[in-house]
C-alpha cells in the first residue's frame, strides 16, 4: 500500500511539473516577446491630397489618410488610392527613430 502512495505522489508531482512547463512556455508565446532578428518599429505619417485616400501597407489595408503608422523598419510597398484618381504606388524605407511625413497629391484619373 506503501508503494502505491508514493507511486501516486510522483504521478502527481510530474503531472504539475509538466503544468508549470507549459504554462511558462505557454505565456511566453502570448507576451509577444521580440526576437532579436526583429526590427525595432519606425513610424511615418501619411498625408494626401485629397484626404480619406486609401493607404496599404505590404499588401495590407492600413486605413485612410491622414494616418500615422508604426511599422518595422526597412522597405515596405506603400500604396495609397481613392476612387477618381490614379493609385501612387511606391518602395519606402523606413529608419528606427525617425517620424518624417509623407506628403502625396493623387492625380485624377481621365
């Protein structure tokens, strides 16, 4: 009877060992921890002429402009468009710390 109790505590104690594991590798997948091959964030400021244009980031609806974003650094495919016009299309580099404005008049389309 002896052997069983204790055969029950090990079962225990390994089933909360194997708990607390996954729970610790668990919440570090939720924290969103940074790697250290992700780049720090930059940002920029998109404006137009004319304003509510739709803005696209790496093939992704951002919203309209004028709109901050807070982006990784390096090279992404802008797009901004609004119906009527002509799309601006462009390869922007973004820098870690800095905020420069981006300025863009949309042509009519004919």
């Amino acid at each position: 009877m002896k052997k069983e109790n204790n055969n029950k505590k090990y079962l225990i104690m390994g089933g909360l060992l194997l708990l607390a594991v996954l729970a610790v590798l668990f919440s570090t997948q939720l924290t969103g921890k940074v790697s250290k091959n992700t780049p720090p964030p930059a940002s920029i400021q998109i404006n137009s002429e004319p304003t509510n244009s739709d803005v696209w980031i790496d093939g992704t609806e951002k919203g309209n402009t004028p709109k901050l974003l807070s982006l990784d650094s390096g090279e992404h495919y802008l797009v901004v468009s609004r119906v009527g016009y002509e799309d601006y299309v462009d390869t922007i580099t973004l820098t870690t710390g800095r905020n420069e404005p981006l300025n863009i008049v949309l042509v009519p389309s004919e």
